[in-house]
C-alpha cells in the first residue's frame, strides 16, 4: 500500500487537535481564572454527552466490511461510557453535588484514556481504511474531545473549592 493515505487519518488527527487547542488558547484559557467553572464545564460536558455517536463503529453502513472489532468495541463502548458520564457531571455541576467533583474526574480520566486506547487500537489493527462514514469521528471530534479534556484537568486543577 502506498504510505501516505495510510497515514492520511493521523495527519487529520494532529492537524485538527493543533487547530482546536490554538482556539481554545485563544478564547478559553485566557479565561479560565476569570469565569466561574460551571460556565467553562457545562458546555464541554454537553459535548461529550454527544461521544454516543461513537457506537457507530459498531454500526454497519457507518463503517466499510472489516472493520477490526479489537478497535471497534473498546471504542464504542468507551465513548458511551464517557457520554454517561459527561451527562450525569453536567447534572452534579449544574447542582453543586459534592460527588460533582468526583464525577468530573471519573469522566476526564475515562474519557481522556477511551480516546488514548481508541487511537492506539485504530493504529495497532488498521481501523483507519474500514471507518467509512464513521471517519469524522477521529478527524474532527476526536480532537475537539482531547483539547476539551485538556481544559476540564486545568479547571479542575486550578479550582480549590470542593465543588465545581
């Protein structure tokens, strides 16, 4: 095969995660110390609510004949647990729950491994020729989660009250 569209999703990846991080260089880590958590969170949150739609590596039509399930199952179920996660943080947040915190770490260190793994497994049994229609989620979502992930372990980070 001809190396270079076999490396076509890896330039996207990084191309999109470089893009995505200098937006939120600009406009949100400027920020971060001035707006209250909640305002920052909320709509990372509500993004990653979203990461459902990586059950679509599971669906065919979605995805080409011989997509590998070594990748494709640990994906699919691993965004799903993160969309969980991001909803029941958004719920905790908007609340001041104490298990508002623990919730936000829980969902920020699963969803930030899922994607890890994910791409690790994509390159390890050569997901990328069979992600068909499903080939936006790592060319453009995938990078917006890891950039967003970034701002939740800063704010989290940076936040010493007990509730977010």
């Amino acid at each position: 095969m001809n190396p270079v569209p076999d490396r076509i999703l890896t330039i996207n990846l990084i191309c999109s995660t470089l893009i995505f991080y200098v937006g939120a260089k600009i406009y949100i880590l400027p920020k971060i110390d001035q707006l209250k958590p909640q305002v920052i969170l909320i709509p990372i949150l509500i993004l990653h609510s979203f990461r459902h739609f990586g059950l679509m590596f599971l669906a065919k039509g979605a995805t080409y004949p011989g997509m590998p399930p070594q990748f494709a199952y640990p994906a699919a179920v691993g965004d799903l647990l993160a969309a969980i996660l991001a909803f029941l943080a958004i719920i905790a947040t908007i609340n001041n729950l104490r298990v508002g915190r623990i919730l936000l770490w829980v969902f920020n260190i699963e969803g930030t491994v899922d994607l890890i793994v994910a791409i690790t497994l994509a390159t390890v049994y050569g997901a990328p020729p069979y992600m068909g229609a499903a080939y936006w989620i790592p060319a453009f979502w995938v990078p917006a989660l890891l950039v967003s992930h970034y701002i939740v372990f800063i704010v989290l980070i940076r936040q010493s009250s007990t509730t977010v």
